[in-house]
C-alpha cells in the first residue's frame, strides 16, 4: 500500500485538473522565470496565469524544495 501525499504534492491532482496543465509545465515556467523569491514567484502565477494563492504557494514550494534538494 503507497503511503497518502503530503505537504505541497498533495495539491497536484487538483492543480492540473483546475488549470489544465502537467505540473511539470508549471515547474519548467517557475524556473523560467527571473523571479527568484519565493513570494514574487507565487504573485506573479496568481496575476499572470491566475492560480489561486494555495496553488501558486504548493507549486513554489515543492519547486523551489527540488532545487535544494529538500
């Protein structure tokens, strides 16, 4: 039996089921883009491609956590 999702991953199903993209789309605009803080990162996915402040908060999150290797 597969333990349950936590923390920032356990949004996932319902991020791409909402915005209609594969999380790894979000992951790859995040690194694209010149924003390097963690809240300037969620401000401008929530005004520039309209998630809702939980969701831009998890993708950042768990993509910013990849990158330091948690």
């Amino acid at each position: 039996m597969t333990a349950p999702v936590k923390g920032p991953a356990s949004y996932f199903p319902s991020i791409e089921q909402k915005y209609g993209r594969p999380i790894a789309q979000w992951q790859e605009l995040i690194h694209a883009s010149p924003l390097g803080k963690h809240m300037e990162l969620v401000s401008w996915l929530k005004t520039e491609h309209g998630l809702g402040h939980g969701h831009a908060n998890a993708l950042v999150a768990h993509t910013l956590a990849e990158g330091r290797g948690r």
